[in-house]
C-alpha cells in the first residue's frame, strides 16, 4: 500500500467484514480456506515482484492446494488465480527463452494442485458426488450479488428472511447496489494502465502485482462461474460460499489505489475508491457483534433455551420429549451430547408434528422449508 491510511483499510476490509468474522469462527473450513488463497496470493506476488524464485511458486501451489481442500467452493477462484498468473509470470518474463521458464515456473505451481486433485477425487468421497448433491445457491447472478451484500452490509437481518428490508435498511443496501457495479468498472478501466507496465518490460511493484491478480481473479472467476451456470446449470454461490470475493476484492480495491496516477480522472477514480473502502470499513465496524452467525442466526438461542429447559426438568423422572423445527435438530443433539443433559430425548428432523412435552420453532424463512405455525395452530 502506498499510504498508511490505505493499509489500515485494507486491514479493515479484509478482517472485519461480518460474514467473513463468521467464516473465520465457525468450523465448516472457510476460514482455512480464506487463510490458504492469501498465502497463495503473497507469493504470487513475491514471485512477480521479487526475483521469480521457484520456492514462491511452490508455497502458491501449497497455499491453492490447502484452499481447496478445506473448501470446495475455492475451485473456480483457485484455478481462475492459477490462469492469471500464468498470463502474468509470461509477461513479466525476458522474451529470450521465455517459454522454457515459462513452462517450468507454471509446472511447480499446477503439478502439486493436481496432486491435491487426485487426492480429493480417489482418497474421499468426491468421486461419489452427484449434482443433486450441489443444491446451495442462487438461479441468478444478481441474486448471488445481493445475497453478498445482504451478508456484509444488512448483517442484522437473518438469512432467508421472507419480509423486505425496511427503511434504513433498504436505503442503505440499495446504495451499496448501485455502488458495487460502479466500483467494478472503475477497477476494470485501471487494468490497461497495469498490463502496459508488463507489455514495456517493467517488473509490476508489489502493489500493481496484487491488483491484477485480484482484480483479473475477480473478473475470471465471474467469467466461469456464468460459463458453468449457463452450461451445466451450476448455481451461482451465495453468502458463504461467495466468500472468496470478499478477499479478493478488498485486495483489488486497496492496491488499485496507488497514489501514482496521473490524470484528473485517475486522481478522481482513486478518491472514489478510497470513500468506499472507507464507508464499508465504517459500516463493518457499526455491525461487529458476537452474539450470533449471519448463516445460522435461528440457532443463536438453542443453547439457552435447553439450559432453561435442563434447570426445569434435569431431575425429570422420565425423557423429556421435544417438537423442533428440523433446521434445530444439530444444535440440540450436540448440546444435549456435550452439556450431559439425560434427560432429554435425542432429537430428529420429522419436526414438531404430535404431541411433545416443549416445542422449539424457528422464524419464517423463504429459502428453507419450515411451515412449523401451520402444524401447530390448533394446538
């Protein structure tokens, strides 16, 4: 970064987004995940701008491997970010012989992710897999947007919630939607400027190295993503499994801001960024709570209520017996497992249809089946 105050915000971007928090606490890998493509992006870039050392490209490789295995969602960034800096380290290499290092770079960096492949694909379930089994997503790309946004910028407002954002809300969400397509074209119109440095022979400095490779990893990835959905009917990711974006844009935002352009437009498109990051850093810091996951918001309390439950009926001669909402059946039979609770009956997922000592329901939401208020509103 080429001012203090655009590292504090990069910090800031990358770190406090609250769907992001949330990815980094739960244990479902994305936080791993998160944690490998950063890797796999330093040294892509030490390796563009510091030399071109073999090892770089071998710590790339392990970093894009770690990724994928520990989130399968980070396939299209992963083998986008491959395909970017393939075109970049042959771009920024002499001309004289330059296939030949060209060829033995990328072979360090593919070699090993296809190791991994094969891996995932025979030593676990994966080969197994059918497409019915990738049911998570969105029918539309503008879905896919707004359930991102929705998760960084309206963190509040639990996923799948059947009533419209009011106010406030729909206010500032409808603001952060016309900005989001705004900043992607400023971004797309600082791409040239970079590859020009390339094109003369210039080796890119740290900061114009990590702009291309997020940004053209952003772009590529959007590219595969409406190639696989238009092709294969693939679904587009939503919330969490979109959370890649949310690494490599920040990282786009933050090093196209370079304080080296020359230009009243150019000048202006950097003030323009530079008021984004700095209102979405602001925003995230306004949200930051610890109190619940975005994703899982109607669990928040499941723990409490079976420990109202437990000092009410621990000494129950008999098991206690509960109607709950499907989604719910996990989080109370873990806590029923970990708290020691013998006196309630394991939990299943047949909901909360028949006669039960408590009932515990979860809210409306639109994309999960529950009509649990139907089923007991004569009761």
């Amino acid at each position: 970064f080429s001012k203090p105050l655009h590292f504090v915000m990069g910090l800031g971007l990358l770190s406090l987004n609250p769907l992001v928090l949330d990815c980094l606490v739960v244990a479902r890998g994305y936080g791993f995940a998160l944690a490998g493509m950063s890797y796999a992006l330093v040294a892509m870039v030490d390796y563009l701008s510091f030399g071109g050392k073999q090892r770089h490209i071998v710590k790339a490789s392990l970093g894009l491997s770690f990724a994928i295995g520990t989130s399968l969602t980070f396939l299209t960034p992963s083998a986008a970010l491959v395909a970017i800096f393939a075109v970049l380290s042959g771009g920024s290499m002499p001309r004289r012989g330059w296939w030949r290092r060209f060829l033995t770079a990328n072979s360090y960096l593919v070699g090993p992710l296809l190791l991994n492949a094969a891996v995932l694909y025979f030593a676990f379930p994966l080969r197994e897999a059918r497409r019915e089994h990738f049911y998570w997503g969105a029918v539309t790309a503008w879905e896919s947007l707004r359930s991102l946004l929705h998760a960084s910028f309206a963190h509040s407002l639990y996923i799948g919630s059947p009533d419209a954002p009011g106010g406030i809300s729909a206010a500032w969400l409808g603001f952060v939607t016309l900005a989001t397509p705004a900043v992607v074209m400023v971004l797309a119109a600082r791409i040239p400027a970079r590859l020009k440095e390339l094109r003369d022979g210039k080796v890119p400095s740290p900061g114009g190295a990590a702009f291309l490779l997020g940004a053209g990893t952003v772009f590529l990835s959007v590219i595969m993503l409406w190639t696989a959905h238009a092709a294969l009917a693939v679904r587009y990711p939503v919330d969490r499994l979109g959370v890649f974006f949310l690494l490599l844009m920040p990282v786009a935002i933050l090093t196209a801001v370079s304080g080296e352009s020359q230009g009243t437009g150019a000048r202006m498109q950097e003030y323009a960024l530079t008021a984004f990051a700095a209102v979405a850093v602001a925003s995230f810091l306004w949200q930051f709570q610890t109190k619940f996951f975005y994703v899982w918001r109607y669990d928040a309390d499941t723990e409490q209520i079976l420990s109202i439950l437990n000092e009410k009926e621990r000494a129950s001669p008999r098991l206690v017996r509960l109607g709950i909402s499907w989604p719910l059946e996990p989080a109370v039979n873990f806590c029923r497992a970990v708290k020691g609770y013998r006196w309630l009956a394991p939990a299943d997922r047949s909901g909360p249809k028949g006669d039960f000592d408590y009932y515990i329901l979860v809210p409306p939401m639109r994309d999960i089946g529950v009509d649990d208020e139907a089923v007991l509103k004569n009761r």
